[in-house]
C-alpha cells in the first residue's frame, strides 16, 4: 500500500491513504515527492544566492537619493 496521506477535507473529515500499491509510494506520489524535493533543492540554491548578494551590498559604502540626509 502506499504511504501517501490525503488530508482531510470538507467532504471527509478523515485523513486517508492512497488506495494504490506501491514500496513505499505509488509510482504517482514518487514522481511527485521527486519533484517536491527538487523545488527544496532549487529554492536553496535560490536563498543562498539571494544572501550572497545583500551581504555584498551590504559591504558597499554607496548614497543614493533615497538615504537619508546625516
């Protein structure tokens, strides 16, 4: 049997399990999960990027027309 949970919703209140066979998920919920963990990995890389460059504009002594006047 598959290990996939389906919450519950207005209809069941209830969770339940995939009705399809499969060690541990069905072909269906493995593609998905695959997929799940590649947007993990892809958001990441994402963040990390994002932090590299603010600490770089971070280390920038710059002024622009909307800092504030000293």
């Amino acid at each position: 049997m598959c290990n996939w949970v389906h919450l519950p919703d207005k209809k069941n209140a209830l969770p339940s399990t995939c009705a399809k066979e499969g060690e541990p998920y069905c072909p269906e919920h493995s593609r998905l999960l695959a997929y799940i963990y590649t947007l993990d990995e892809d958001w990441k890389e994402t963040e990390e990027t994002h932090k590299a460059v603010c600490d770089e504009l971070r280390g920038r002594v710059t002024k622009t027309h909307l800092s504030p006047k000293p």
